[in-house]
C-alpha cells in the first residue's frame, strides 16, 4: 500500500465562552470551531511496529519529547488497541504549525493520525466510539476529526454540526510566545470563581456580515487572562484590527496565537506580508466551509 497522507489544520474558536471547571477539572465550554485549509500534515506508512518522526519548521519546539508521548503515537496506540490489530505504521508529522499555540495543532495531529490509520488498517470504528477515543485523548481532538464548522459544548465531547460558512480567509499571527493551556485556565479561576454557563451567541449564517455580527456578539473568555501573562497579544490584536479589510479579530483558544477574518483573499494575504515583515509567523488560508 502507498502512503497516506492526512491534512491536520488549524483549529479556530471563532468564540470561545467558559464555564466553571467541573469535577474532572476540565471546563464547560460554547464554541463555534473552524479550521483552516492548510496545517500539518500526517504521513502513515505500513511496518511492522509503530514509529513517529517529526519534521517541519517547528519540529524543533518538539525535539525534546519522547515519540510515546506524542499525542499522534498516543492515537495510533490507541486506535490499535480499540481495533484489536497488531499492525504498525511509520507515522511522519510534518510540523507547519506553531506549537503551544492555541490552533489545536496536537489535538488536529492526533485527529490526522486516528483518520489516516483507519484508512492504512483498514478498520472502522463507529463513531461514537471513535469520538470517545479521541475525547480520552485531548478535549479538542473529537471536534477536529472532521475538519469543518461545528457548535462544541461541555468540555469538548458534545458536537452538533454547524452551518456552512461564507467564503472566508483568515490570517493567523503569533507574537512568539508558547502559551501552555493550565495556567491560562487557572487565572481565569481565579478571576471568574463562579462564571456563568456559558451559551452561544444566535448567528444567523449567511453572509461575511453575518460573520462580522457573531465577532461582535461573542468573545473569547480566555483572551484576558492570556493577555495577563503574555501582554504582546493586546499590541498584537490591536494591530491586526487595523488590517484593511478585517471582519473581526481575537485570539484563538488558549493562545497565543491571534486570528482576523477577511472576505477577500488579497486582503488577508496584504495583512500576512504585513506581520510577516516583523518576523512574526502568519499563515493566511481560506477556512474550510464543511
């Protein structure tokens, strides 16, 4: 069999509203998750045990990390054991996407990985099953299995389909601050001890207006504290905001990486050249419509 290759991409909470933190000390969320057309990517190959790589411009930022603790070799365990196979695979991550970064990367590597190695063992799980899986493995990783537009609650688990968005371009920016996702979560606890259920806002889908509109009725809760400890996401936002074109802008997840929205393709990439010539990474990419 040849090698199969899986696009993993970017992740983006359009908005992301935080509950509190439950007794398994994740949080109940409301989010509206998009992904993006590029990404990494995941190459699986037939062997006779499991074997991860990692290349790419940010393989280094993972360079320290035992294969086994990858969560792409995690997945590839543990879709093997769910299948009760003993196949292997020589797994290669090729790593375009800033790690730490708030655009999912591990858990959309992890999503890659579980869906190219369906196709490489040729089994299928059902999908509950495989959500359940993929939910052991990170929060977010059920939610990018299927790479388009869909309504996330409680901690990640529940998903319902969302409606097909508008052409759109993003522009993603990061100020070059890795921002692990705990102590983002623990100062928001501490500024919010009993926060409100979090809800979605009503988005009446349609146009590139109607995405400006849900930009403007919705926020990302962890914004603030992320800003707290990194303070080169305000100046960075602010900047961005002042893109001809934008629809909206805020950071995406846990962070530190922002995002802006454009209806138009030239305008997202005059923005990319625009941070890009601050040597600061940016990707501008169309989002995936569903």
């Amino acid at each position: 069999m040849t090698a199969i290759c899986e696009r993993a991409p970017a992740k983006i909470n359009l908005y992301l509203h935080v509950g509190g933190a439950r007794e398994d000390g994740l949080h109940d969320l409301a989010s509206l998750f998009v992904f993006t057309e590029h990404g990494d990517d995941i190459i699986v190959e037939p062997d006779d045990d499991l074997s991860l790589s990692i290349e790419g411009p940010f393989a280094g930022a993972l360079s320290g990390e035992a294969s086994s603790d990858n969560l792409v070799f995690r997945a590839a365990q543990a879709l093997r054991q769910k299948a009760g196979i003993g196949a292997g695979a020589n797994m290669r991550l090729v790593k375009n996407l800033p790690v730490a970064a708030g655009v999912g990367g591990g858990s959309a590597d992890a999503a890659a990985a579980l869906r190219a190695l369906e196709k490489l063992w040729g089994v299928t799980t059902p999908a509950e099953d495989l959500r359940a899986l993929a939910f052991d493995l990170g929060a977010d990783v059920p939610a990018c299995l299927a790479r388009a537009p869909v309504f996330v609650d409680g901690a990640g688990e529940q998903l319902s389909p969302a409606p097909a968005l508008p052409p759109v371009w993003v522009l993603l920016v990061n100020p070059g601050v890795e921002m692990p996702t705990g102590p983002v979560f623990q100062r928001f606890d501490a500024e919010h001890p009993a926060p409100p259920a979090p809800t979605h806002p009503r988005f009446a889908n349609g146009t590139t207006g109607d995405i400006a509109a849900l930009m403007r009725a919705s926020r990302n809760d962890l914004e603030a504290p992320a800003q707290e400890i990194a303070p080169a996401i305000s100046g960075l936002l602010q900047s961005m905001r002042k893109q001809q074109g934008v629809l909206g802008a805020r950071m995406s997840g846990s962070g530190a990486t922002c995002f802006a929205l454009f209806a138009d393709s030239d305008q997202a990439n005059a923005a990319r050249e625009h941070f890009a010539a601050l040597n600061l990474w940016a990707m501008a990419s169309p989002i995936a419509s569903g």
